[in-house]
C-alpha cells in the first residue's frame, strides 16, 4: 500500500535492496519494484525486513506518486519512466547518494575506466593493515548502502562508476581518485566522450579546499579537462614524471617516490606485489592516498607488497602441457585488453569478444600484430574483430562457448605460448557476467 512520502527503489539487485533495507532501518516508507523477477538472494532480504516489492512489472501510478526514487546504477536516464519522473520534479538519485545523507564516515572514492576495482582494493587493504575502522563498498563488494545500514565505519573506500556518479548530487568525496578516462559505455552517452569525461569529472563535486583529488597526471584527457575546470581540492598527481610534487608520486629510476606535505619515502618497482605498468599506476594511487592519510609508510610499503590481486584480471590460471592460461574476464573494454596485451611476453593465442560497447580496435592493432598468433572470438556477433584484425593474424576463430574457445585456442598454441582470455567486450550475450565467464573459463581450463 502507498504510503505518504514513499521512497521508491528501482531494481532490486545488490545496489537496490541496500537502500531498500537502509530506508526500512530508518523506519522510511519504501517500495522496491523491479521490471525483472528478482533473484532469491534479495528477495529472502526483502521478506525478512517486510519490505513490499513487486518483479516482472512496474506499478507506475505508485512509482510517479514518490516522494523520491532510487535508480539502479544499470537503468539508462534515457528509459523512458526515468525521464518522466525528472519532467514531473521527482528526485531520481543513486543508492550512494542516498546512502550518503546517513553517515558521517569519510569517504575515498575511486573512478576510472579502468583499474577501479584493484586500486580500491588495495586502498582498504592499506587501510585495514593500519589499523582504522574502515569499509569497503560502492561497485565492489557490498552495496554502500547495506553497509551503512549495519556498520559504523570512520572511513569507507568505494569504487564509484559513470552510473552511480550520474545520480550523486550533494555527495562528497574526502579524497577523489581519477585513475584515467578512455572512451567506455559510450552507447549509455550518445557516443559521446565529452559526456562520459564529464561524468568522471562528477567525483569532484561539492569537494573543498580541504579535500583532495588524486589523479593520474600522464593522462592527456584528465590533464586537458583540468585546464577548463576549477578545481577548489588540493591536487595531487601521480605518474612518471610526478617525483617532485608536493604532495603527490612518481617514479625516478627503478623506484616510486610518496611525497604528502611532511615527508616522503621510496618504494622499488621490483617491491610491488601487483607489476606491470598499469599496476604501477594502481598501486602508486592507492598508496599516495594512504601517505595523504599520514598512514606509516612501513604499512604502505608492506601492503603494496603482499597484496593478492582480484579473481578474472590477468589471473594465472594454470599451465597445461606449457601453455599458460591468464584469465583476464573483468577487461571489458578496449584500454584494459590494451594492457593486457602489454604484459604479455609470450606468443599469445588471444580470446576476445562478447557485447561490443561501441569498440575501436585500433589501438590493439600494433600489439597484435607484435605479439598474438591466433585469435579466438567468444561471442553471438564477432563482425567487428573479423574486420579489424583479418590480415594481422593467421587464425580467426569463432566458438559460442567457454569450453569451446579453451579447446580452440589450446589446439592454436603450443609449448611457450600462452592463452589470454581478455574479451574487451561486456558478457551478456553468453554469460550473466564477467565473473561468470571467467569461472567458465577456468573450468574449461581444469578439465584439459
């Protein structure tokens, strides 16, 4: 039953039924609908907090009587009820927005096109070895809302994607950290990069001159936006040539240099748990936003160095009559495959493919040429890899399954060569997510 000031949750995934118990442990009126049959995970959380719900439809006249909704970061603003709710004055915002107005806790935000997830994660992993109460949340992990609506954590670190940064209005990061833009769901921006950037750049919002934003300062798109906007926090940039900046981190020779207002302290590259060049990257932002935090710099140093990285990025899978698997699943766009390609040494027999978010494959070209033998789709429609790399390759391949790819490119390779599974493309044509391709992956791998 609609009730006065009902706030209206949209989608009932991760993000969704946070907010909706978040509201409900605030004794909010909420209402969670969902255009989809809800999963039995979150519909057991709806049922065990008396949350009212409905799936597989939308009760539209109850929706436009909200006194505000939570949208779902994977509902477009371009859906038509979204639009009309925003023509008739009707708040529509994000669940970290929302989550944000319930918690006093300082927050690390983390955005990107790519590296968000390694770098928030290693971020709380330094803050954890420290000591402090800290959470972890946003597109990673639990949702922030559920977070905030069970703990009382100080500091929080969140990864925070285009999406969720739309629907963020009065939310503040205490420390922003933008690790690149490179073009990546242009068909959510009108094939648009302007747009996208412009969404990126939201992480800075409402930021002070108490504040501070960390960013990769090689970036020729971050550097170039940075011209035109003003930025009231502190900068603090990283990268190769950032050494001597007061505060920030760069490298000089073999090693990275952390420099905060007060001290700094050297780290070997050799030292990093997480290599290559990329991940030299990550690591120098997540331990320039510890040495900000005035974190012991034996703690930043010994968590760089033991970190374990996530499941499905450049994942050593296993190595079978010497060909290496590397599970690469969580690269779904053109720039993460362009690293992994980078880190490749051996000849590599390369998977690729999936839904293609719009892809200009030409940047991937000279490293193809250089370094893949064979290439391997794994996707309904693989039109657009035919056409870009025919020619460079000796091989192309199309197969419909995990399993059906490994054997492919298991028959392709040979002893010294390596597999890379790096699709630079979204898994929803064959697969429910990038975690569930890699999981079909290795098992494929497993039962060579």
């Amino acid at each position: 039953m609609k009730q006065k000031n009902e706030i209206v949750v949209l989608g009932a995934g991760e993000s969704g039924t946070g907010a909706a118990v978040l509201a409900k442990k605030h004794d909010l009126p909420v209402f969670v609908s969902d255009k989809g049959k809800i999963s039995e995970q979150y519909r057991r959380v709806l049922k065990q907090f008396e949350i009212d719900f409905e799936e597989n439809g939308h009760d539209t006249v109850r929706i436009f009587a909200a006194a505000k909704v939570v949208k779902s970061p994977g509902i477009p603003d371009t859906v038509p009820m979204i639009r009309q709710l925003k023509e008739k004055g009707v708040p529509v915002i994000s669940e970290i927005e929302f989550a944000s107005g319930f918690t006093q806790a300082k927050k690390i935000c983390i955005t990107g096109s790519n590296g968000k997830t390694t770098t928030t994660l290693l971020t709380y992993h330094i803050l954890k070895n420290a000591g402090l109460n800290v959470g972890l949340a946003g597109n990673v992990g639990r949702s922030f809302a559920w977070q905030v609506a069970f703990h009382n954590f100080d500091w929080y670190v969140l990864e925070i994607s285009s999406f969720q940064l739309d629907g963020m209005y009065r939310f503040k990061a205490d420390i922003a950290v933008l690790l690149n833009i490179t073009p990546d769901h242009l068909d959510r921006y009108d094939n648009d990069f302007q747009k996208y950037t412009d969404s990126k750049f939201r992480i800075l919002q409402n930021q002070t001159e108490n504040d501070y934003f960390v960013f990769w300062a090689d970036d020729p798109v971050i550097r170039k936006e940075m011209k035109k906007r003003k930025i009231k926090a502190i900068p603090v940039p990283y990268g190769e040539h950032s050494a001597n900046q007061y505060p920030g981190a760069g490298i000089t020779g073999k090693k990275i240099r952390f420099n905060n207002d007060k001290n700094s302290f050297d780290m070997t590259l050799e030292q990093l748990a997480l290599q290559g060049k990329h991940n030299t990257y990550n690591s120098m932002a997540a331990g320039v936003a510890a040495h900000l935090m005035e974190i012991r710099k034996e703690t930043i140093k010994q968590s760089l160095s033991d970190f374990q990285n996530i499941a499905h990025r450049l994942e050593y899978v296993a190595s079978v009559h010497g060909i290496t698997f590397i599970n690469d699943s969580k690269a779904t766009n053109i720039n993460s495959t362009w690293y992994a390609l980078e880190y490749m040494e051996k000849p590599t027999v390369w998977i690729v493919g999936g839904v293609d978010k719009g892809n200009d494959y030409d940047i991937l070209k000279p490293l193809v040429a250089e370094k893949v033998k064979a290439i391997v789709c794994l996707g309904l429609d693989n039109r657009h890899i035919h056409k870009a790399f025919e020619g460079l390759v000796e091989s192309i391949i199309d197969t419909e399954s995990a399993r059906e790819a490994v054997t492919t490119a298991y028959y392709l390779a040979k002893k010294g060569d390596a597999v890379l599974l790096s699709p630079a493309c979204a898994s929803f044509d064959l697969f429910e997510n990038y975690e569930d391709r890699g999981n079909q992956f290795k098992a494929a791998v497993n039962e060579l």
